[in-house]
C-alpha cells in the first residue's frame, strides 16, 4: 500500500499544524538536506514546453530515498478560473523501488517555496531587516509573507502587483494575521525602505520587474518569478551588482536570472553557505541576490517532512497502487481469470 | 478531480475485457502512434541507478497530451517476495498542465510490452511462423505467448528458464489456455524449429543468453531483456549478422543490445516500418533483432487506450488531486484557516 495525501487531507495537514509551524518545519528539513548536498543524486528538472506552459518532472534521490514532483506553470490558466502552477509528488524506497507516498504539492509547494527562500533569506538578508517589499502578490506570496515572518521577524510588507484584484486579496487574507501593509503604487514605491524585495511574477517572458535604480545597497532580492528559459524578473545589471547564489548551477544557468548573464558568471550555491564552507552576506553594502528557481530537493524535503509527519495520524488514505501477486514470478496470476475471454481456445 | 486506477480496478478492466482483447487494443493504439511518430517531443528516459536497481521516469507528450510512466528494475526484489518491475502512470492535459489520469501500470506495462513485441514481430517475423522460443519465463512471458497468438497466430511456444519454478508457474497458467508448450532442456535445445525468439531475462549484467551457434537464418530475436546499461541478452555477432531495429535511437543505443557495438551501427526505427518508410523483413533468410528496451510512447499508448475505455464506467475512483481555490490568484484561502495557528501575532 501506498500513503496518499489527497487535497482535503493536506488542507487538513496544513490547518491543524499551522500554516508558519508546517513551514518551519519544511525549512529545517531543508536546511538538513542542502546540508548533505553531495549524498543526493541531482538532475535538471526535465521539461516539456508548449505554446502555453510547461510541464516538468523533478526527480532526485540520495542512497535510500528517491522523489519526484510533477508541476505545471501555465501563466494563462487563471484567466479559466484555473491554478497557475499545480503539482503532486511521490517518494519511493531506493532499495525495492517501491513508492510509499503520493501527495499533492500545489499547497505542499507553496510552502516549500516560501521556506526555501526564508532559508536562504537567514544567511543572506541584512541583520536586523524588518521590511519586506513584494512584487507580484498571487498565490506565492502570503506563503512568503509567513515564512519570513516566522524565520526573519519580518512584520512590515509593501506590495505592488499589476493587478489590483491580487492586491486585494493578498491584504485581505494577511492584514488580519498581524502584518502592517502598505499598498504601494508601483513597483519603484514599494521597494523604498525595504531591506528585502521579493519578486514573483507569473508572466512567461523577459520581463523587468526591478529595474537597476530600484536596488539600492544593502538589499537582499529574493527573486523567485524568473524560474524558465526566457522567463526573467530582474534587470541584468542588477545581477551584475550584486552576489548571486543559487539553487543547483546546471538548472539555474538555464531557468534562472542568470541566463542574461554569461554561462561562466561566477555564482555562489546556497548549499555551500549552509554548511559554512561559502560566505553568505558578508557587508551592510553588499546586494545579494537569491536566483531561486526552485529544485527537486526542496521537494524531497518537503515531501520527507511530510511523511515524518503522518505517521500515527489520518492525514492520508492507503492506495493500492502496487500489484502484489503471492508469488512475485506471477504477476499473470493477477489477471488470469481474463485469459479465456475472446481466446481462440 | 483526477481518474485513479488503481491494482483491484486494473484488474478488472482485464480480466472483463480479455487479455487477449485488452493486448490488441493497445496494440493498435501502439501502431497508430508509432505511425505519428514526429509529432511527440521525445527524450530518453530518466534513470536513477543504485547498487540493486533502477528507478525511471519516461516522459512524453504531443501538442495535446501529456504523460509520464515511472517505473522501477530490482533483479533481485522476487527473492524477497517483491517483483522486479513495478509502474504507475499519468497523463495530463498539455494546454492546462493538469493531469487527468493516474493508474497502476505494473500490469499494464505487462500489456503494452507484450503489445509491442507483437507489432514488431508483425512487420519483422517471418510469415507464416508458427513456433516462438522463450527464454525467461518471468512475469512478462505468459503476456508474450498471449499477444503473438493474438497477433501472429502463434500456438507453439519451446520454452526454457534457469529457474524452474517459473518454468511450472509458465506452464500452470499457459497450457490450460490452448498452447502447445515443450519444456526446453536448454536455452539452444529451446530455440530449435522456432522462427520467433523471445528473449525476456532480467539479470543486471552482460549476459549471453542467445549464442551466435543459436540464431540461424530466417529467425526473427525479439529482444527485451536487453533494457538497461550493462544488461544484455545477445552475442553481439547476432546483432552483426542481423538488422536491427529500435524503438528511439538515442535510449537504445545506451540501454539496448546495441550498447555492445559502435554508436553509428546501423539500425532502423520501428516507426518508419509501421509507416512504410523503411523495409521490415525483406527476405527468408533475413535475421531480424527487434532490440526493445521499453519506450515513453508505448506507455502513452496504453493509457491513452485506456483513459478511452474509462468512459461509461466504474474502473475508476476520482480522486482530489488538484488544489483548487474558487479564486485561483487566492490558493491561501485553502489553508488560510491554519494562519493563525502558532503566529506571534
């Protein structure tokens, strides 16, 4: 049997932990993981474009756990009354092959962003930051809100979309959470006085979203939108001006901010900040920039957090997903019975 | 709300519809997709090998659908009760990103190997055969003798396998079902007087099951046990005396029996057979190798052929896949109850 966690019982997962613990916790196991980087088996996502989307498998394994998360990105379908990104993921045991869980991930990695970025954000964003600029208020961004709040202190947000309706409802899901909002009028307004500015946008093309006079010194760009090949957030100059630290290099030349950049502009990987063996922020002047694309092991993370946590509760039905015939040499002893059906016996 | 198919509803579905039935179904799935070969976007599987095994995704899609097939190789799971090979699969619509089908595949990739032999041997095997030898009488071998009786009219099957137990189990569930089936001493006793050669063993090294003494001309070898790098089945002054043929070049050449000879041997691509582009047989004395290591498409077939036969049914469960806020900019709203939970408001 397999755990699988449907959307009702994640929802239910999500509520009953709170929302900033389930983070928290995703967050630690993330940390754990990026810490022991060289024992997971890594691969760019691989993808399959169409005129509208993508959609992509991001597997990874270290020596006895593989997982992989399907995810889409289709910057059209709210316009339909659909999810721009979804996603689900499964866990498998290295040793038989078998899978053990199956979950959806659209919440699970709303969440799994959101700690991604506080993670990175902890060694990255200047001392003491409490203002948050965010670009792009969908359906990332309370995510990101309660991150950093709950692993940066951040309690101050200025928010800027070209949308005014997800302004709306980013101040109307979060205002009563305790936050201080300001509604900004563009995106040159909302990072004023921020230490930290996140940027998620959904459009699918080059797009500048923070033009090179809206950094000022010091600040931590926690660029999270410029995630595919020709989908990109930031003014080149920025990255230009500041520290880049990444994912995993081989995906994120091609994903990521830096695909404006030349393939051998000197990056830093977060994984090796983690572990103390690569300078994180090193000045109160320096611009540090966190071209986050996404990858597989934050979902492996996300995913191991979670199994760790069904155990002993009702968060997930068992699915008979693996044929298990008695003996292993007779998978036809399954279907036996339909041998005779339409035979020229 | 996503189709899920699990063991007890696959099962059903064969054993209702015919296995027999359920083969030439997929079979002609497979024939018409192989016939609109350029219209996938193709890539060779992804593979995460360990010490004991290999865990694959095989993704593909057309300008419509999606799907992917992950699916495990542990040679030695059945000495502990578990089997070698087991699958699940999904298929997604490509202008939404969504999926829409998830099933068990460990059964169904039993089919659509089984179905792919079959076509392939339509266009490769010599007319009028008669007798197929097996070597390796595992989990695929009964689908094997099904899908050639269905498809070639085979009725005389000489079989041969180093573990007799599954020599007995093949027997049990074959001869009941009309066969004419001689127990083989030896691999080279079993392919005396057959035109067909199946070939289907599962240990991961370079193996010679078939000798160059053992093929002689007019005999068509379809090779399946051949699928993965460093695990081969045939001498490889078979395959120099044979023509050759290949489900997608570039996974063959690195998984198939071809991995024993030069990158530019000459091979020829089923698809262009199945469209008429390329010969298949051309004479009596031709030796033919169908050198098949298990390609995207033939899963795709399968569930394509089966998401077909779903409709009007009850071979499914739908099951809550996809995070789905009445608002999509708002997915916060699923969880926004667990905001509050653990926040230093």
């Amino acid at each position: 049997m397999v755990r699988f966690v449907d959307v009702p019982n994640m929802q239910r997962w999500v509520i009953d932990t709170g929302i900033e613990t389930a983070i928290a916790g995703i967050a630690g196991t993330i940390e754990e993981d990026f810490r022991r980087w060289p024992a997971f088996d890594k691969t760019a996502r691989v993808a399959s474009h169409s005129d509208v989307g993508v959609i992509e498998l991001m597997p990874i394994s270290d020596d006895r756990t593989y997982g992989f998360k399907y995810v889409n990105g289709h910057p059209t379908n709210p316009a339909r009354g659909l999810q721009t990104v979804t996603a689900f993921g499964v866990l498998a045991d290295v040793d038989s092959g078998y899978p053990t869980l199956w979950a959806e991930m659209t919440i699970l990695t709303a969440l799994r962003t959101a700690a991604t970025s506080a993670v990175a954000a902890r060694v990255l964003a200047p001392a003491g930051a409490t203002t948050m600029a965010m670009i792009g208020t969908g359906s990332q961004s309370e995510f990101q809100a309660l991150a950093f709040r709950r692993l940066l202190g951040i309690e101050r947000l200025r928010i800027w979309d070209t949308d005014p309706h997800a302004m709306d409802v980013f101040e109307r899901n979060i205002r009563p959470l305790g936050f201080d909002v300001v509604r900004a009028g563009s995106a040159a307004d909302a990072v004023r006085g921020a230490e930290i500015i996140t940027t998620c946008t959904a459009d699918k093309t080059y797009a500048t979203i923070l033009t090179d006079d809206m950094v000022v010194p010091g600040v931590h760009v926690n660029a999270i939108g410029g995630d595919c090949p020709g989908k990109t957030e930031l003014d080149a100059a920025i990255l230009r001006r500041a520290d880049v630290f990444v994912e995993f290099p081989p995906q994120t030349r091609i994903e990521g901010e830096i695909q404006q950049l030349a393939a051998d502009h000197p990056v830093t990987e977060l994984w090796r900040v983690l572990r103390g063996e690569a300078a994180g922020r090193t000045s109160p002047d320096q611009i540090t920039v966190f071209d986050s694309v996404g990858f597989a092991l934050e979902d492996f993370s996300a995913l191991r957090h979670l199994a760790g946590a069904l155990d002993g509760t009702d968060y997930y039905a068992d699915v008979d997903l693996i044929a298990d015939p008695a003996d292993p040499k007779d998978l036809f002893a399954l279907v036996a019975a339909g041998a005779a059906v339409g035979a020229p016996v």
